[in-house]
C-alpha cells in the first residue's frame, strides 16, 4: 500500500499491473484505486467507532473525480467520521431506499442536463414509460425481467423503435448509477434491443410538400408552430434547432442565423444564410421580442422555447395530409434530397445541414476548412425558389 503526495499528473498517468491502492500523504484516508485495466476509483478509508473496524467508503472514479475534487469530498467524509457518524452506513442505507424514481431524477439532474442536449426527451420517456411501471419499486431489487417486460410489451405493440430507445434511456441510467457508486450492479447488463432498428428513407413527394405548406393557415396549432414548419421546409435544419431559435442568433441585416456549438447536434457551430422568405419569419418573430433580451426564444407559447417533442406530436396529430405518415426529420431529409435534384453539389449539401460525414467526415473535411457561406446561400436561394414555385405557382420574387 504505497503512500504518495498525489499529483494531478501522477493520477492522470498511473498504470499497474496489479490492482494498487495509493495512500494520499496529505488527506489522511484518501485512497486511489487503480486496476490492471486502467480504471481508478477514489475511496476513504476510515476506523468506525462503534466497533473500530476499518471502512472503506467510494467517493467516485477518475476523471469524473479529479484530485481536488476527491480530496475535499474526503475531508468532508473525514470530518463525519470525527463527528461520530458512518459514512459506509449512511451510504449504504440511502442504497437499499432509493427507489427507481429517485435513481432517474439524480441521473436527469447530475449527468443528463449536464451532458445530452435531448435530456429533456430522456427525462419524458422515463415520466411516460418507466416509473408508471417500476418506479416505486427499489432500484436494488430491479431485475433484468422487469426491464424485459417493459421493452418486450413496447416491441410487441408494433414500437420497436420506441422499445429500443427507453433501453437505451434505461441502460445509460443503470450504468451511471453503477459507475458513481449508487448500485454494486446494473439489471440492465447483457439486454439487447427487442427490434432491430428501422433506417428512414422517406422523402416528402411535390404533392405532400404543398398540402403540408398550403394547409399551415388553417391547421389547429399555434402561429409559432406554423413558422417552425415553414422554416424546416425553407432551411432543413433540425427541429430542436429551429425551434430553439433565440434572438441573438439572428442578425437581419446581413441575413443570417447563427447557431452556436452548443445549440447543434454535433457540437459545430453553424451559420445558416437565410433565403427571402426564411429571413421574412425570422425577422417577424425577432420584432416580437425585446431587444434587451438577447436570449429571448423566437418561437414560443409561455416564453420557453417550443420542444422538439412538441414539433414531432404536432406533425402525428395535426399535420398529416397524406396516407403515409411523415415526421419533421422527413422534412429535412426531403430538403436534402430537393437540393440535390436542383443540381446542388453533395458537399454543399452537407455545408447547408451542418453534417459531419461524407466529403466533409474524411481527410477533405480535416484540410478543407472554407465555410462555403456563399454557396450555402445560393443554395438555399434556388431551393426557397422551387419551394415557392411548388406550392404557389410563382417564384420568391414575385410573391
């Protein structure tokens, strides 16, 4: 059990052989764990005072935990003990009562806001599909079976992709709780999707486009919803992203909108050039805010940005003008493919959609950084062009 003043470069860098604990010489009790495999794991170990046998306590892995982090959670541990109490115990009981409910709103609040930009979708899943179900029951005493029969009951009512996503939902949650030391275990380990994932293909023929577009006036849902489709059809960008909208990001003068890395589902910042009529909403639904609130949402109901959720159950309930069911995702993949047809070059295609992949995922992609703004708008231009033409029977000019 060697003994160390534990350095943030020491505990990034260390590696055994043989499973090794490392004794911090300045927090007295502050133990690294480091497996064969890599994984390093921060434990307290301490003399309990009712019986005066030693406890071991985790605090959490590496890097999750860094060093500074770990020696102030021990300190606090340290001084509980000072005070009397039993940190394994204590541990150890909020274990054996937390139920699958509460599991889900650590996992929501510690790991899910904090790391996905559709927790919200997560957080709705587990609200719609898991505690109605199991969420009073422990989540200690979870067994595979009971997460079986909700993916198993999902897949056989003809929602294999529903039934896929709340394992994933489900798995990453058991899997965080292992892994931050919450459950010795996840039932979820080993269970493997009841359906196999279904690959998307549907393009939006010129008839569904110019029901869609031409019924948004008279469609029961609000004017904000009305402007999300139109611009879905007008930009192809996605749902969430349009219908995040904030004011910042739209600069009306030059005619752009600016998505930040943090709004995009790749994590790129991503300026999309805005044809007449897309610049035509943009600018409306700027005017309807304050100009001394920047965050401010363009699309809105109760002053919180419009769902991507909400978007997806206004196309399945009010929009559907056509025997074959479509999705706003649909509508993005209908713009690819109408740009294409255009005679719009795959790479500016994939410029426009903000996509990672093909020409832009490969060595190209790395050495090639021109935005290709100029492109992207005529782009946009011609396609807004045909739109216009395709459902009104005249070009953007002539409107």
């Amino acid at each position: 059990m060697p003994r160390k003043n534990l350095t943030d470069a020491f505990v990034r860098s260390a590696s055994v052989k043989v499973r090794t604990d490392f004794w911090d010489d300045k927090i007295r009790g502050l133990v690294l764990r480091v497996t064969p495999a890599g994984i390093k794991t921060w434990t307290v170990v301490y003399t309990r005072e009712s019986d005066s046998t030693k406890q071991r306590v985790t605090l959490g892995r590496y890097p999750a935990i860094d060093l500074e982090r770990a020696r102030g959670k021990a300190l606090k541990t340290m001084s509980a003990v000072a005070e009397g109490e039993d940190p394994s115990e204590t541990k150890r009981a909020a274990k054996a009562s937390m139920t699958v409910e509460d599991l889900g709103g650590l996992f929501i609040e510690k790991y899910a806001k904090r790391q996905k930009k559709t927790w919200p979708e997560d957080e709705r899943l587990l609200k719609r599909e898991i505690y109605p179900k199991i969420g009073r029951m422990k989540a200690l005493a979870v067994k595979r079976r009971d997460i079986l029969d909700i993916i198993e009951a999902k897949a056989d009512a003809g929602h294999g992709a529903a039934s896929t996503n709340i394992l994933a939902v489900v798995r990453k949650m058991f899997a965080w709780a292992v892994d931050t030391d919450r459950l010795p275990s996840s039932p979820v380990t080993g269970v493997k999707p009841r359906s196999k994932p279904v690959r998307r293909d549907r393009v939006l023929s010129d008839a569904e486009i110019r029901s869609i577009w031409n019924a948004l006036p008279d469609a029961t849902v609000s004017p904000a919803m009305r402007d999300i489709i139109r611009l879905l059809f007008l930009t192809g960008q996605r749902s969430g992203e349009v219908a995040g909208g904030m004011r910042s990001e739209v600069d009306v003068g030059v005619a752009t909108w600016a998505l930040p890395a943090a709004r995009t589902k790749n994590g790129q910042a991503h300026t999309v050039p805005l044809s007449p009529p897309a610049l035509a909403i943009m600018e409306a639904a700027v005017g309807r805010t304050d100009a001394g609130e920047p965050d401010a949402a363009l699309f809105s109901k109760t002053g919180a940005p419009i769902a991507s959720n909400a978007v997806a159950q206004a196309a399945r309930l009010k929009l559907q003008k056509s025997n074959r069911a479509w999705t706003p995702h649909d509508i993005r993949r209908t713009v690819a493919t109408g740009m294409a047809g255009l005679g719009v070059p795959p790479h500016i295609i994939e410029a426009v959609l903000n996509h990672i992949s093909g020409f832009r995922g490969g060595v190209a992609g790395v050495y090639n950084r021109h935005s290709y703004e100029v492109e992207k708008r005529d782009a946009l231009e011609k396609w807004a062009d045909h739109l216009i033409q395709l459902c009104f029977g005249k070009k953007t000019s002539e409107r």
